[in-house]
C-alpha cells in the first residue's frame, strides 16, 4: 500500500495528526494531535460538568430521573457563550481532522515519488 493512502486512513480512523507521525513529520503531526486534544477535552469538561449538574438536581429531589425531563434540562443549559465555545472547539476538531488526512495524503504522495 502507498504511504499517501496509509496515512491518509491512519488520520482518517486513528486520530488528526497521526498520519503525519507516520510519514515522520512530527511537528505538523503534534500540532494537529495537540488542537484535537484540546478540543475534546474541552469537550468531554463540559459535558460530565452538565450531567454532574443534571445528577445533582436529581438527587436533590428537583427533576425526576426521566428521559423527557433530562433532555428539557439539557436544552435549557446552553448559555449563548458557551454554546460558541463549544461550537469553534467542535469546529477546530473537525478542521483538524480535515486537515490531517488531506496534508498527510499530500506529503505521503510526495514520499511515494522520491521512493
């Protein structure tokens, strides 16, 4: 298998960044991994911060533990700052990933001439 190919699914299925790792070009690679990193850390903050929220108020009595009155919680929590946050950090991982597999497939068909 080509090495464009390789690292383009390697991006593609593993993570942003890796393909580039593959083909040793690590600072692009780390960039990439670093960004999605961050991105789905902040990510995963906010989501176990909500649902500790959600559980709170459960146990305190204030919302029953049903499906309907969880997702009403849900939709009522977005603020319109936090909404964008999440938003451009969703944004940054999918450009991200893009990016990975495109430029990975573009420097492994570049490695795959000189070979």
């Amino acid at each position: 298998m080509k090495k464009s190919i390789k690292a383009s699914l390697i991006s593609a299925f593993v993570f942003p960044g890796a393909g580039h790792i593959y083909l040793k070009k690590y600072f692009p690679g780390l960039l990439l991994v670093g960004v999605s990193s961050l991105g789905i850390y902040y990510l995963i903050l906010n989501m176990v911060e909500k649902a500790l929220q959600i559980v709170e108020k459960i146990q305190l009595g204030h919302v029953q533990a049903d499906a309907t009155a969880i997702n009403q919680l849900l939709s009522n929590q977005s603020t319109g700052s936090e909404s964008q946050i999440l938003s451009i950090a969703t944004i940054a991982i999918a450009i991200c990933w893009i990016i990975g597999i495109l430029d990975s497939y573009r420097i492994g068909t570049g490695q795959d001439k000189n070979q």
